[in-house]
C-alpha cells in the first residue's frame, strides 16, 4: 500500500479535545501532493496519527456553513426533491 502524504497547511480551529489528548480540528490539509481542503478529524498532539475524518472541498464548506446559519441551500446544478432523500 502507498503511503499516505499530507501537509497541513492552514490551522484554523481545534473544535475539542479528548482525554488522551488527541484534538478535535478543523484544518486546510493537502492530500497526496493535491490542493488543499477543508478537513474535520481528531489528530494525536504531535500530529503524526490522525483518526477518521471528513474533507470538504470549498463548495461543500461554504454548503456546511450556510446549513450551520440555518439557511436554505440548493447545491449548484442540482435539483433536490426532499422526499428522493429521505
């Protein structure tokens, strides 16, 4: 298996910690050489483990902001019937 590259480059919030020190954070991080995106995971203090997580392209995290403000969001292109979803 190919190793994993990452960098972070942009630290923009530590949203918890848990008992074994590991944080809760909200980075700009580039995977593997490529651009960087948003991302939510949990990382040891020294940042060398990471556990699952979640990234975000800048669309996806404008669309997460604009639901945590509680507005109505429509993705671009797409025509969403809620009922489909549910």
């Amino acid at each position: 298996m190919a190793e994993l590259k990452y960098e972070i480059t942009e630290h923009i919030a530590v949203l918890g910690e848990s008992s074994r020190g590991w944080t809760k954070e909200l980075n700009k991080v580039s995977w593997n050489d490529y651009p960087p995106k948003y991302d939510i995971r949990e990382w040891s203090p020294d940042h060398q483990r990471m556990g699952k997580g979640i990234t975000l392209s800048e669309e996806e995290f404008d669309a997460l902001r604009r639901v945590i403000l509680g507005e109505d969001i429509t993705p671009d292109g797409f025509d969403i019937d809620e009922n489909e979803i549910l």
